[in-house]
C-alpha cells in the first residue's frame, strides 16, 4: 500500500513536471546534437565533447574552443580572456536576483 502511495506521488510529479522539462530538454538535446556534429566533423572523438561538456561551464565557450583553442596555435592569455567575457553574461543573470537573496548575506545557505 505504501509503495503505490509513493509511486503515484512520483507519477503526479513527473506529470507536473514534464510539460516544463520537455521544452528546455528539446532545445539542450538540439544543441548537444550540434556540438558533437561540430566536434566529429573537426576531428575529435565522442569522448571528446563528453569531457569538456563535464569541465566547462559556460556552454557557449565549448562551441568557441573547437576552432580557437583546439584547431589554432594555443594562447593561454587569449582563452582565459575569452572564456572569462564569455562566461561573464552569468554575472549579469544574476543581478535581478539580488534583492531576493539580499537578506542572506555572503552565505546562501
């Protein structure tokens, strides 16, 4: 009795959610497809995307590294200068949530 209780809970959840998840699903799937038919047409195996997918943050500098970083002549100033304005965007994602986090000090915990 308890185990059917519990798996309709998870059912209505996943029911609740699934109408929010399946759209932004779609559009990471999509760009995940790109990003390996870019990475496979450059030269690099599967495992490659993979790796950076798990290491970089900021999806959009994966996309940059193909050809700046992996295909060219490494400069090591040139991709952390590039990969910091790149991933500085998520600063500003974040302002509009200041005055909601304003009671909690440094520690969002």
């Amino acid at each position: 009795m308890r185990e059917s209780t519990n798996t309709s809970k998870w059912t209505a959840a996943l029911r609740a959610a699934a109408p929010y998840t399946i759209p932004i699903f779609a559009g990471y799937w999509f760009l995940g497809l790109t990003y390996g038919i870019l990475m496979n047409v450059s030269g690099f195996s599967f495992v490659w995307p993979m790796m950076m997918a798990a290491v970089i943050y900021s999806g959009s500098v994966e996309f940059v590294a193909v050809k700046v970083l992996l295909l060219s002549s490494f400069h090591p100033l040139q991709a952390f200068v590039m990969a910091f304005m790149i991933g500085a965007r998520h600063l500003f994602y974040g302002i509009p949530m200041l005055d909601r986090f304003k009671h909690k000090g440094w520690s969002c915990y």
